[in-house]
C-alpha cells in the first residue's frame, strides 16, 4: 500500500471540509477528536482505510450544501480575486521583497476552495498568493486581506480591532460590517453579489483604491441599490 503523504491528506480534507454546514461539522469534528483520542497509535493501513472512510463522509455532506449558496461563495471569492488589482497597500505592509500576499479567512469556511479556483497560482502584486484558514485573532494582523466569515458577526467588534491601523482590508458579509469600521461588505442586490465600501475605513487603513472599483460599488450611505450593467468590469485593467 502506497504511503499517506500529510500534505495531500490535508489539502484533500480541507477541500471538501469547508464546503460542509456547520452542523455536519460538528459532528465530524466529534467523531475525528474521538478517534484521536485512541492511546494506540494506528497502522498506516488503518490511517489509510480510515482516510478513505472520513473523506467519503464528508463527500456524502456536502451534497446537502445549498447550491445557491455555493454559488454566491464562488462569486464572492471571483470578486475577492480581482478587487486585489485596484486596491494598492503601503510598502511597509510588506516586510520583505519576496514575503507572499496573504488572504486570511476567519470563521467558518465556505470560500477557500473557491479562492484557490479564482487565483489558480497567480501571483499578487507581483508575490506568491497564500490562503490561510485562521483560527485565533493573533494571526489576523498578518494577512493583507482578511474575509471575516458571517459566523463572526457577533464577534465583529474585537476581530476589527485587532486589524485596526494595520493596513488589512477587511472583507466580510455581515450587516452592519462597514458601520463597524470594515473595509468591504458583500450584499445581494436585486438576487446578485454586490459589494460597497467605506472608503472611511479604507483611508484609516493606507489603502489606495482605484475609481474603477468605486464605480462597481453599490452605493453604502444612500442605501442598497443596483449598479448599471456595463458599467465597469472587475476584470478591466485598473488605470
């Protein structure tokens, strides 16, 4: 039998493991800290039969994943992917020549999978592009974007403090999120994924914004409305 590489046992599980509702989670996060705690430690053909076992679980609930939910997360996550042309950050954000553009998610994970689909190994402002699952509010000063998950909403207070004045654009899909200091909000407008911005939090955080994507912008202060189709294209270039 051929050996279990970590890594890929990893990526497989956690590609399928985001795309699950919470409560299949929680019951598959219950069974694995079960198994785990066996004090004899398993055969690698245990490992592997069980591997095979775990994943075909998770495939199993993945299935009762709403698809119109799917969708607007794969839209969210082309949106996240082109919006990183028009935003410019500080310099010193960077702490070296060659350190990656980090894109933090915190909380539950619908959109990792669909990110990795949207950036497929291009490069961000000229650096490698690292998706992150984080999973405590030290690590969010690091990320240059952070998506704040809607599980976080009632949260959202301490996790947008913890980012304050450090030049991360913080993007979320929680109401209230720009009133509370956030960068960009997803909203659906008229059954589609539109976002705004508060441009407030955006100055307070050094980061220079293209007018192409204020244009896309549905308007925040004035209320929800639709923009114009034709308008401009997340995909044009910035000028």
């Amino acid at each position: 039998m051929l050996p279990i590489q970590p890594n890929l046992v990893l990526h497989a599980h956690n590609a399928v493991f985001s795309r699950i509702p919470n409560a299949s989670r929680r019951n598959h996060l219950r069974l694995t800290l079960r198994l785990m705690s066996r004090r004899r430690a398993p055969t690698s053909r245990a490992r592997g039969v069980f591997f095979v076992l775990w994943l075909a679980l998770l495939a199993c609930t993945v299935r009762s994943q709403n698809p119109a939910d799917l969708r607007d997360y794969q839209k969210k996550a082309e949106f996240i992917s082109s919006l990183t042309r028009f935003v410019e950050w500080p310099d010193r954000k960077f702490a070296q020549a060659d350190s990656p553009f980090v894109i933090g998610i915190y909380g539950t994970d619908n959109i990792s999978i669909f990110l990795q689909e949207a950036i497929q190994g291009r490069q961000i402002k000229g650096r490698p592009a690292v998706i992150k699952h984080l999973l405590n509010k030290q690590e969010l000063r690091a990320c240059h974007l952070l998506f704040i998950s809607r599980s976080e909403r009632d949260r959202l207070g301490p996790i947008l403090g913890e980012v304050r004045r450090e030049n991360v654009l913080t993007v979320s899909e929680c109401d209230g999120f720009l009133a509370r200091g956030g960068v960009i909000n997803f909203v659906e407008v008229g059954g589609q994924v539109r976002f705004q911005v508060n441009m407030e939090a955006a100055g307070r955080e050094k980061l220079t914004m293209s007018s192409k994507l204020l244009q896309l912008a549905a308007p925040w202060a004035q209320g929800i409305s639709a923009v114009p189709p034709g308008v401009v294209k997340l995909s044009d270039p910035p000028n």
